[in-house]
C-alpha cells in the first residue's frame, strides 16, 4: 500500500464520518448505531494515520516501508483523541 492509497482511505474514512453525522441529524439513525460506527471508524482511522507515520518515519532512516503495519486496535484504542 503506497501513501496515496492511505490517504484515499482516509478520505473515505471521513466522508463516511460525515454522511453518519448528517444521518444522525436528519433522524435516520439511532444515537447507539452512531456511537458504535463513530467508534469503528475512529480506531480505523487512527490505524490509517499510525501506518502513514511509521511508513514516513522508515523511509527517513533508509528503511524498507513496505514491512510496515498497522498497531492492532487493542494497542492504540486509549489513545486520546
């Protein structure tokens, strides 16, 4: 995955983010399907940007980006937002 189709996923990541705000504000979605898709979609998220930093950070020192990953959600879930 190259750092253009990080952040395409990204921006998908967003866009959903909006579409489920501006369905929540129309009513046609409860506030707990919202919390649960809120919260799937900020460890995604959070996931995309961490791999996009590792991958910039070992192309830095030389390294080979392509064995970068991203840290399971179980590590990076407290994270504060």
């Amino acid at each position: 995955m190259k750092d253009g189709d990080i952040l395409a996923h990204i921006n998908r990541l967003i866009a959903e983010e909006r579409e489920l705000r501006t369905s929540l504000a129309a009513g046609s979605v409860s506030s707990h399907e919202e919390n649960h898709r809120i919260r799937y979609l900020e460890e995604a998220l959070d996931q995309a940007w961490d791999l996009l930093r590792q991958r910039r950070a070992r192309r830095e020192f030389g390294d080979d980006p392509g064995a970068a990953a991203p840290r399971p959600i179980e590590e990076v879930e407290e994270y504060q937002q």
